[in-house]
C-alpha cells in the first residue's frame, strides 16, 4: 500500500489530538498564516478601581501551552495570509488620504492631488516590449562585438525583457549607487517641490510651511530591468494638514508644474570613489504627473489605493529583482535563483561595498535588494492614518482591547515560529478558503451596487 505524504500523515496526527478544535480556531484567528509567532505567557486584566480580577488568559491551557499569533509579514511569497492583510490596510491607508475616513476629513478629495510616476535613469539599453524591440537603421556592433539594436518582438513574459544588449556596456555600478541614494533624491525632490511651490508665488522659500502643506504617500516598484521607480500620490493642504484648506493659489496645475521641474532638477552626488569618480545622480527622463478628479464615486482614487497596495506587498524576489532575504557570501550571489542581470548587480554590490568610500551605504547587507536602502511604503506624517490605528481600530472592531479603566499585567516570552508539515497543510487550506469567501463577498458588493 503506498504511503501518505509526511504532511497529510501529519495533518491527521494533529487532527486526532483532543485539543485539535482549539488548535483549529487558533489557526483561523490568525487567518492562516503561513509563519505564525509561537508565544507562551500570561496576561491578567484587574478593574482599575476596585483592583478586582476582570479576566484572566494564560498559554498553559492552549494545546502545546503556546498561543499562534500572526507573522505581520507583508511580503507575499513569505505570507499570503498576512500580505493580503497588509495590502487591505495599505489600500484604506491610501485611500483615506485621497477621499478622507479614518480621522482625515472629506474634504480632502477637494484638494490639489496628484498621482506621481518617478523613474530611474538609463543605465544602458535593455531589451523591451513591443512591436520592435530596438530597431536601428546600423546594425552595427558595440565594443565588445554585441549588436547596437534587436529588431525582434518580445512577450510580456519573455525573461529576456529587461536584460541589457550588453551587460559589458551596461553601468552596473552607476546602477547601484542610484539605488542607494534614492530615498535621498526623493528627500531633495519634495524640498525642492515645496521651494518650487513658494516661489512660484512670491513666496520666501522658508515661509511656504506657514501657508501650506504638501503631504505624500508613496511606494516603489522594480521594473524588468531590476530598476526601482517610484509611484506617490502628493496632496496640498493648508498648514495646518488635512483639516485645513489650501491657500487659493494651490492649484492642481501649480503643483503639477513644480513636480515635473523638481523631477528634472535636483540630483545626488555620491561619494568619490578613485575607480567610479564622482556621479551626479538624478531622476530618469520619464515623468508623469497626473491630477486625481473625484467623480463622486472616487473610482479614480480607488483605483490608485488598489494600484498602491498590490505593489507593497511584492518584495524584490516576487518581482524577479533579487531576493527576500539578506546574502552572507559571495557563494550566496553565484547560488542565488536570479537572472545574470540581477546577480551581476548583487555582484557589483558586494565589490563596490568592500571599498571604504562607499562603506556608509551598507551595499553588501542590501545586496539582495541590488543597493536600494528605502522602505517599500513611507508617507507623510499629516497624509493619513497609520498601519497602527488600522490596527488598533481592527482590534476595537473585534473586541479585543480591554476598558478604559483597566489595568492589564502581561507576561510573554517568545518560543518559536513557523509550522510543522501537517500544520502547515491545514493553514494554506484556511487561508485560501478566507480569501475565497473575500472574494465571493467583493462580488457580491459589487454586483449590488451595478443593480443601484
């Protein structure tokens, strides 16, 4: 008779256990993620005033005197589970500050609001999409004997989109460095925005914040060619953020223009290297600045919050452009699943990163990120809500916090992570059972309102 797979074999041990039912809804509490926290401890909720016991919860009553909470992983080749939590509360955090909710007002979705596509510069040419890929009139050869174009019409899918004609002409290192100062040329470009603003009506550059606000959300994508470009939704308030209406001169088209001239102006220097020189920077030519009109509906704007959470949840490794998880060694790069495109950045990180100059960028650790240092998601602090009080409202909405007058004593230790075989079987099946009942709820809702 052949034999059961480890993890069903597991999954019916763990089924057979008494305790299964409460293991069971622990799982589900969860939502079954993929790598849940294993905690062990106690907490105690006494009445502030009469110092009276209210409840009492401790792990030595749970199966395997453990309670499974939730990874918070927003990575979804880590998480499923957790990554569609994650990009639910990016999109309400998005939207939020297109349409107001959340403690941001309405009026919000009045305002002077714009959808941002920022791009990294040409590192060299790289094959790409479309009815030709690179024709050219000489069909000559670069200096390493490669053709100078591809005439060729290549899929959407096709691993060779993205990858330079020739990786001897491409700059790799020019790559790299641009990778590790662009959180820094997104600083420059938003100062330089607010100066653009200020003066563009007669304003002393210093004053701007005591007339208005420029609040943003923004997050970054890798494009094929293992380049990061940023996507933000920039909104002008009064000075006083999102209760506080903008001064008259603020208008779409204002704000439009300072984007696209900041875009074009500012750079970064890096630092000076005896083998590289001195680089100068700056963003790549492709600008887009699109003003948001709200229809009444907010289509638009939900558009752009559903746009905004897919990509949060894409770390480097889903979208084919490094990994998820840091690289010890050079024998991790060789070793590394990744298009030779992709390996030879790591492999320019790791070798740029041994020189002292560059030391401060701590190339080497962001190796697997090909040198790019930011977070996926940041924003300003007047855009919106935070991933916190999303998380604190989901807490109130399940009745999870305890009274106002309580005092609670807390006692936990952490004492592993992850599942076993069968565990793990019986998670995915919750998981994916969770997002079909999402889903099949969102096509209701929707088929509701087309009916109106």
């Amino acid at each position: 008779m052949r034999q059961l797979p480890e993890a069903d074999r597991d999954a019916i041990r763990l089924a057979q256990d008494p305790k299964f039912p409460r293991w069971l809804e622990q799982i589900t509490a969860t939502g079954g993620c993929a790598r849940p926290v294993h905690l062990s401890g106690s907490t105690t909720t006494l009445n502030g005033a009469t110092g009276e016991i209210v409840h009492h919860y401790d792990t030595r009553d749970e199966p395997g005197e453990r309670l499974l909470v939730r990874c918070r992983n927003r990575r979804a080749t880590v998480c499923p589970a957790c990554s569609r939590l994650h990009a639910g509360d990016t999109y309400h955090l998005v939207r939020a500050g297109l349409l107001g909710g959340k403690n941001v007002p309405d009026t919000v979705r009045h305002r002077p609001r714009l959808f941002v596509t920022l791009t990294a510069p040409s590192f060299g040419p790289v094959h790409r999409t479309g009815d030709n890929c690179r024709p050219r009139r000489d069909r000559g050869t670069c200096e390493h004997g490669r053709p100078l174009g591809c005439g060729s019409v290549h899929a959407q899918d096709s691993p060779v989109v993205g990858q330079p004609l020739c990786p001897d002409c491409y700059d790799y290192t020019a790559h790299v460095l641009w990778h590790a100062h662009a959180a820094k040329l997104w600083d420059r470009f938003v100062i330089d925005v607010r100066r653009r603003l200020a003066s563009s009506v007669g304003l002393v550059q210093s004053h701007f914040a005591r007339h208005a606000r420029l609040s943003f959300a923004r997050v970054a994508e890798y494009q094929k060619r293992a380049a990061v470009h940023v996507h933000a939704v920039v909104r002008l308030d009064g000075p006083n953020g999102p209760g506080d209406e903008p001064p008259a001169w603020g208008t779409s088209d204002l704000v439009r223009d300072a984007v696209r001239a900041s875009a074009r102006r500012v750079l970064v220097r890096t630092p000076y290297s005896p083998a590289a020189g001195e680089l100068l920077l700056r963003w790549g030519a492709q600008v887009d600045a699109r003003p948001l009109h709200c229809d009444g509906v907010g289509r638009d704007d939900d558009a752009v919050a559903a746009y905004v959470a897919k990509y949060v949840t894409k770390g480097a490794g889903e979208t084919g452009a490094g990994l998820d998880h840091a690289l010890s060694t050079w024998a991790d790069i060789e070793a590394a699943p990744v298009s030779e495109h992709v390996r030879a950045l790591m492999r320019t990180c790791w070798r740029i990163g041994g020189q002292p100059e560059y030391a401060p960028l701590r190339l080497r650790n962001w190796a697997h990120t090909l040198g790019y240092r930011g977070h996926i998601l940041t924003k300003s602090r007047a855009y919106s809500t935070t991933y916190a009080a999303l998380r604190t409202e989901r807490a109130d909405h399940a009745g999870h916090r305890d009274a106002p007058d309580a005092v609670t004593e807390r006692q936990w230790r952490y004492i592993g992570s992850g599942h076993g075989p069968g565990a793990a079987l019986i998670a995915t099946g919750i998981a994916d059972d969770l997002a079909e009942s999402r889903r099949l709820g969102r096509e209701a809702r929707q088929a509701g309102e087309w009916r109106r």
